[in-house]
C-alpha cells in the first residue's frame, strides 16, 4: 500500500512538473501576453480590494488600483529580464529566429 502511494504521488508530482514546464515554456514564447494578463489580473484584483474600502473615494481607489498593478508589472518584468538573462547565462533554450527581424533583400546575380 506504501508502494502504490508513492507511485501516485510521483505521477502527480511530474503531471505538475510537466504542467509547468508548459507553462513557463508559454510565457517565454509570449512575454507580452503574459505580462498583460498579468496587469490585466493585478488591475481586477486591486479594484476588488480597493472596493472594500469604504473610507476612499472612487478617483483615490482608482488611482491605488493603477499603481498596484503597475508594481505588480513591473515585478513580473524583474523576474521575465532575470529569466532572460538565466537563460543567455546557461543556455537553457536554443537560439531563435526572429520572424520580424529585418532582413535585405538579396541582390540576384548578374546585376550591377
């Protein structure tokens, strides 16, 4: 029984490992998205917050709201440029091609 307790929960355990190896493979991949959601998240949850005191105005818990989002985002760049950073250190990832890089154009043979 000890045995099979063990078995689940190393499943269990690297289900999670794999959930968030996808996860944080996403948020690499889509940076700006994810710092978004999570201003977007940080924004809603302030708001509630700010909403339970009744002492501030609506412009004051505005105005709280905004700035406690903003440090949550810029929170959530630290750690993304730390990443980056891990990442250049001990090549944690292959180099990508950048789609949007500008590239010239090649001149075709034959001409001056």
């Amino acid at each position: 029984r000890v045995g099979e307790k063990k078995k689940k929960r190393a499943a269990r355990d690297g289900a999670t490992t794999a959930a968030m190896e996808s996860v944080m493979e996403w948020c690499r991949e889509h940076k700006l998205r994810a710092i978004g959601g999570v201003w977007v998240t940080g924004m809603g949850a302030s708001m509630a917050y700010n909403m339970t005191q009744k002492h501030l105005g609506p412009m004051t818990k505005l105005v709280h709201s905004r700035v406690y989002a903003q440090a949550l985002t810029l929170g959530c760049l630290v750690v993304s440029a730390g990443a980056e950073y891990y990442d250049s250190k001990h090549n944690a990832r292959t180099e990508e091609v950048d789609p949007y890089m500008y590239k010239a154009p090649m001149k075709a043979k034959g001409t001056h």
